[in-house]
C-alpha cells in the first residue's frame, strides 16, 4: 500500500484519542416537517440511555456524543461510529444493547440495523 500525501511530507496522524467515537443525531425539525427528525423519533433519550450503558459496561475508549443533523433523517433515529464510519438505525434500548455488544465490544457489525450506500436521503429540489 502507497504513502499518503502526509506520510510523504513526514506528517504523522496523532494516535486516536478515543477507540471509539459515536455520534447519535439529536436533530429536532418542527412538528410535520417533511423530512422528520432523529429526536422526533426519541434519539435524545437512546443517546442517553448508550452513554450510560457504554459506561456501566465499561467500555473504556468509547465516547457518546449527541450530533446534530446526520442527513438522514428518513432513517431515522440514525448514528455514526468513528473511525470506521458505520452507520445504524437504532429505535429501542435492544438496538443500542446490540450495538455496544456487537460493534464496540467484539469489533463486528449489527447487519440487520445498518444504513448503507442504498439509504441516502431523497435529492434536494
């Protein structure tokens, strides 16, 4: 495998700082809003409830965090893990349990809850 631009010029990435960066999108749209919203669907309150079960699990490395709009609301609640970039539909504590086990913890994926390349939000008119 070749050298990036930055290795050829001597930079060198940082080690992560955390193993594991999760955002879980938080977004709230007005009431009706066409395209929905995470929260409308009840994101803030899994959001919540992984960041304390990743911490009664003890998953060190791994930090939760509330994101703004992810663009895809139509899937919704939807998160993002870093560094890897796997997205997931969560929609009960079951999902996030699945998700915590599966994914941070033994380093797999949870096939049935993943947004792929074919869940993109509508284009924009």
């Amino acid at each position: 495998m070749g050298e990036t631009k930055a290795e050829a010029r001597g930079v060198i990435d940082p080690p992560l700082y955390f193993q594991a960066h999760v955002f879980v999108c938080c977004n709230r749209r007005p009431d009706g809003h066409k395209r929905g919203s995470c929260a409308a669907r009840g994101s803030e309150s899994l959001r919540d409830y992984m960041k304390a079960r990743a911490k009664e699990l003890g998953l060190a490395g791994v930090r939760v965090n509330m994101a703004g709009c992810l663009d895809r609301c139509e899937f919704g609640p939807a998160m993002v893990i870093y560094p890897e970039g796997v997205w997931y539909k969560i929609e009960t504590k079951s999902d996030i349990d699945e998700v915590l086990e599966t994914h941070l913890r033994q380093k797999g994926r949870v096939a049935r809850l993943l947004l792929t390349e074919h869940d993109v939000p509508p284009a924009k008119a």
